[in-house]
C-alpha cells in the first residue's frame, strides 16, 4: 500500500522530469532553427568572416549539437544564463531583482485570492440555484470572457483616472519600502485576484456541488445530521483533493497570466522582460525567462497532482 | 440575445469597406477626438436642423468619426470594423484547422488503440504541460511574427485540447455495439471514423467549437496587446487597445471600446454554447 503510493508518486515527478528536459531541449532546439545561426543573429548581416568565426568559437557553435546542449544546460544548472545580446548584460542580472518583483506580484494576488474564492466558492454551492449563487455565477463568467487586459483598465479608469486612488504606473525599486511596495502594486494585484478568483471559485463550486449530490451526503442528512456538520465531516474532506488541485492549478495559471498584466501596468517584472526580448528577439533572455516560466508552472502542476493523490486515497490505485 | 452579439459582428465582419467611409489606414482627424458622446448639446452649438447627434463636427476628410480617431488621427470605428474582419476571420481559420487536426488524431487514436494512441497522447501530454502564452512568445521569438507563424502556432497550442476532447468523446462511441458491428462487415477505420464517430460526437464537440474560438480569439488580442501579434498598420482589436493605452491616463477613454469589443464577442459566444448545450442536454431528457 505504501510502497504503491510511493511508486505512483515517483512515477508522476519522473514525468516532470521528463517535460522539463524536453522543454529545456525545445528551447535550443529552436534557436538552432534560425535561419543563419546565433553568430550571425548577434552581428546582423554584414559581419565580416573574422568576426563570425571569432564569436562561434566564443559560444562554442564549432561543436556538436549534442554537446553544445549539454554545455549549455550544465550553464543554466550553476545558474548561469549567458549574455543578453541587445545590451551585453548578464541575464542572471537582469532577472533576479525582476524575478523576485514577479513573485512579489503572484503571491500578493495569491494570497488574497485563494481564501475569498473559495469562501464565496462554498457559499455559492451551498446556496446553490439563490440569488446570491446566480449573480455570482454571472459575475464570474463576465470576468472569464473579458480579456485581462480589459479589467486592468477599467480599474486604471475607476480607481486611478477618476478618484486617482492608485497610481496607474506600478513602478517599484529594490530599495522601495514593504508599504510603498504594496501601494505601486494595489492595481495590478486587484486586476490579477478579479481574473483568478473567477476560475477558482468556479471550479470549487463545481467541486463541492459534485460532492453534495453524492448518496453519503443524502444519507448524513437523512440520518438527522446538522447541515453545519455534514458540511464539516462529510462534504469538505471529500472536496478537499479536488480544491487543492484547482488552487495550485491557478497559481499556475497566475504565474503565465502575470505576463499581460505586468505590460499593462509597466511593471518591472519577468514578464515583461520577457515580452521585451521576444519583440527584439534576444534569443538568451527569452530562453531563460522561457524556461523560468515553464519550469515554475511544471513544478505547480507536479504539486497539484501529488497532493491530490495523497489526498485521494481511490487515486493511489490506478486501474 | 447571443446570437443578435454573433450576428452583429458577423454583419460588421462582411461588410466592413461598405459601412465606413474610410480606409483602413487612413488618417481622417487630429489625435484623439472625441467621439459622439462627447458632442457639445449645449445651446449655442446646437443647430435647429435635426437631433444634436447629428452635428458631430465633420472631419476634415468630410465624414463623421462616430467613435472618435485613435492615437494618430484614424477613425476608430472603422478600424474597428476592419479590426473585426481580421481577428475574427484568422480565429476561425485557426480554430478550424486546428479542429481538422485535432479531431483526426483524436478519433484516430480512439479507433486504433494501441501504440498510435499512446504515441500521440504522449506527445500531447508533453505539449500541455507547457504554458500556452509562454510557448507562443519562445516560438514567435524563434520564428518572427509573422501570420502564418502565428497560425501555426496557436493552430498547434489548440489542437492538443481539441484532441483530448475528440479522443475521450470517440472512446465512449468506439465500445458500442454499432461500431462493432460496423467493424465486422468490414469497414475501413476511415470510414467508421466518418460514417460512424463523427455523427455521434459533434453535439459536444460543437460546443467546444465555440468555447476553442472564444479562447483563441482573447489569445491572439492577448499576443496583438503584447505587440506580438498582427502587426500595425492591420487594424486588430488587441493592438489598437495597446496602441491608444496611453490615452487613459489623460481621461481618454476611446481604447476602451475595442476591449469592450473583445468582451461583447466571447460574452456572445458563451451565451450561445450554454444555449446550446443546455438543448443537447434537454432533447437527451426527452428520450
């Protein structure tokens, strides 16, 4: 029994494993699908031969494939993500204080959007088919079908433009106070908590309602059992798996919806580092930001599916 | 009520160069004029022939800008109705392709079993694990913005989604007695697939035609808002919000209405799949 969890626990971070090595080689596989190759993507078109074989040798385009690969990824394990080819800087440098300004953003929106969303997400099941559910059932599906973009400037129009509450323009420096941090923030937090609880309280409606209609539910009530502690006993352990599942996935989620927000806002984040570089195609940022992104959003998805067959028990044995 | 949002889009999308005036990329104004909202129904302004809507001042190209002129001077009501034809039409182009696609792998990979299914569910594992978004900008930085690419790209990001629906739907069909029975006279795994898989799948599958094109169309505004998509001077919705954003800050709001655009469109289109599923699910009742 134990030995069979383990296994399928294994099993599944093997396959993370596996997508991310997979990624990591679609990453450089792509950039040795440019026409030319990264030498002359560097220089431009008239680069003298001298030149080019020069910085070849540099970034080691003499060498197999396969090697060149290794090298690279043995590069980015000791974190070192090569030059930035627009401004000769080191990407390691440019990413980590934006890195952490990304963070800083994802987990401010995440840690007020799980507990309300899954609080109006309980309430709306519970209450299932009232008023209350119905106009939050169309509130949400408005916010889904709105492009993110959208919200962002309809609260930069409301709380910025109009009461001028917030500023519109999220900038924030390392040397920036907590406070002073969370006020350049407030706007793109909201825009990014209005999107995620949407999806999330609707799929933790979903998922207890799907509990709700089960026969133990039916026969805890029947049997006289107050509706707080069927609740309590016999409906939240039972939609905890599927709860736990839908929060990480929308953190997944937060990380690569952070992408469009952060332009919006201007914020100096990985995200528009990222969006930066793809439009002056710096193939070294995009790669590394590329991989960052995929790696935390494979890594989340990994979390999700582990807790939820911990939390499971008819999971851990598959048929 | 859907269906009237569809229908005016789709009215807007055909018949774009007869209801405006204007080309596409031409510069009717100054920056930012207002649009009729903003027309002065005091007194004085007021002429007394008829209603004050009317007396939108005449632009220098002799029309009327209904919305108002974008961040240089193009009339912005028909860059939103060229804005419509070109989104809308590559949307549907890619959701097409990439339902041409996706259900072929699916129903085949329902019909045969065995390594083709395991092959390609593999394959399509791998491809979701990874973020859309993300995926798209490392290729459009790879390959350049260009619209083929982008076609490709979002085409191949959707098709996965497409296949898994087509496969689970197809596996339920494959078990049943007429498709056993089908395969015993001796019919060839195409025409099961056409004759027998493809009638029985398309009510759910239409369904999640209409919610694919919802999600590639705030896919493609999403990447034009990025700059990465259409690219200027072609009129898209996405963009032309990006484009006039700095207008907001000033009290602006015309980059408002192409957003509001995007929102009518996929709120239209989600009424309509509900509608319709919600028939699925009736007529199945009655039986």
């Amino acid at each position: 029994m134990k030995d069979s969890l383990r296994i399928l626990i294994l099993k599944r971070l093997a396959f993370g494993l596996l997508t991310l090595f997979i990624i990591s080689v679609l990453i450089t596989l792509g950039v040795e699908m440019l026409p030319g190759d990264l030498a002359q993507a560097i220089l431009g078109q008239h680069a003298t031969t001298e030149a080019l074989a020069a910085i070849r040798l540099e970034l080691n385009l003499d060498r197999p494939l396969h090697v060149r690969y290794f090298v690279w990824l043995g590069d980015i394990l000791q974190w070192d993500l090569g030059t930035s080819l627009v401004n000769n800087r080191e990407v390691a440098d440019l990413i980590a204080t934006r890195l952490s300004n990304t963070l800083f953003l994802a987990s401010c929106a995440a840690i007020i959007a799980v507990p309300i969303s899954i609080f109006l997400g309980m309430l709306a099941a519970l209450y299932r088919e009232s008023l209350f559910d119905k106009i939050i059932t169309m509130t949400t599906l408005t916010t889904i079908s709105v492009p993110e973009f959208l919200v962002a400037y309809i609260l930069i129009v409301i709380l910025s433009v109009e009461f001028n509450v917030f500023p519109s323009m999220s900038y924030v420096s390392p040397d920036f106070r907590l406070w002073d941090r969370l006020y350049a923030v407030a706007l793109p937090v909201m825009t990014l908590v209005l999107v995620v609880v949407a999806h999330m309280m609707r799929l933790t409606r979903a998922a207890i309602i799907n509990v709700l209609t089960r026969p133990y539910i039916e026969t805890a009530q029947l049997k006289g059992m107050k509706r707080s502690w069927v609740i309590m006993y016999h409906a939240l352990p039972n939609a905890l798996a599927p709860i736990i599942n839908v929060i990480v996935i929308n953190l997944a989620y937060l990380v690569v919806g952070v992408v469009v927000v952060e332009v919006v806002f201007v914020y100096p984040g990985l995200g528009q580092l990222l969006v930066d570089s793809v439009s002056k195609r710096d193939l070294p940022v995009v790669q590394a930001c590329g991989l960052i992104f995929a790696s935390t959003y494979v890594m989340l998805n990994l979390t999700a599916d582990i807790l939820s067959i911990l939390a499971n028990p008819r999971l851990r044995h598959p048929t | 009520m859907g269906f009237l949002i569809i229908a005016i889009n789709l009215f807007a999308l055909s018949f774009a160069p007869v209801l405006t005036p204007f080309t596409e990329t031409e510069i009717v104004g100054k920056v930012w004029e207002p649009g009729i909202w903003a027309t002065d129904c005091s007194a004085e302004v007021v002429k007394s022939d008829g209603p004050c809507w009317a007396q939108l001042n005449d632009n220098r190209m002799g029309g009327k800008s209904w919305l108002g002129t974008d961040h240089i001077g193009r009339d912005l009501l028909t860059r939103l109705l060229y804005g419509a034809r070109n989104t809308i039409s590559l949307a549907l182009i890619i959701t097409g392709l990439s339902f041409i696609v996706g259900m072929a792998f699916g129903f085949l990979a329902a019909t045969m079993r065995g390594w083709v299914d395991q092959v390609v569910s593999r394959v399509v594992d791998i491809l979701m694990a990874f973020p859309t978004l993300i995926f798209a900008l490392i290729v459009l930085s790879v390959a350049g913005t260009s619209i083929p690419v982008l076609i490709v790209v979002i085409a191949l990001l959707d098709t996965t989604r497409v296949f898994r629906l087509s496969r689970a739907v197809a596996m339920d069909i494959t078990v049943m007695e007429y498709v056993e029975g089908a395969r015993l006279r001796g019919e060839g795994i195409m025409w099961v697939m056409w004759r027998e898989i493809l009638p029985n799948t398309l009510p759910p599958l239409v369904a999640e035609f209409g919610l694919r094109f919802c999600f590639v169309f705030l896919f493609i505004s999403a990447l034009s808002f990025l700059g990465l998509g259409l690219q200027p001077p072609t009129a898209d919705w996405g963009s032309m919000v990006q484009e006039n954003s700095v207008a907001i800050s000033f009290g602006v709001y015309n980059p408002l209405i192409p957003a509001a655009a995007i929102a009518f469109l996929t709120i239209g289109i989600n009424l309509v799949v509900d509608w319709f599923l919600r028939k699925a699910a009736g007529l199945r009742e009655e039986y």
